[in-house]
C-alpha cells in the first residue's frame, strides 16, 4: 500500500476558495498523481461530513 499526503492550494480564507496559485497547484498535483492509479480518495472535509462536522 502507498500512501499519498496532498496538501490543498494555496487559499483565500476570507472567501473560502482557492487563489490563482491555488488553482495552479491543485492543476500540478492531479496532473502528478493521475497516472498513480489511485483507487481512493479521503479527504478531511468528507471524513468532517462523515462525522457530522460542519465549519459553517
């Protein structure tokens, strides 16, 4: 098994998104991982769903 740790963009917490640079870093991190072969994906906003946790 490997284990793969992705760190989000780079964010604009006052609207709750991404920035420009964000969304070329997430575009660079898929584009390196596509051809891992990756089953599953979790990340903490579905483990906070899961839990019952919202932020807002």
């Amino acid at each position: 098994m490997r284990l793969f740790f992705v760190r989000h963009g780079h964010p604009d917490y006052e609207k709750d998104c991404l920035t420009e640079l964000g969304h070329i870093q997430a575009e660079r991190a898929a584009m390196r991982l596509k051809e891992e072969g990756i089953k599953k994906i979790y990340s903490r906003q579905v483990f906070f769903e899961y839990i019952g946790f919202s932020k807002r």
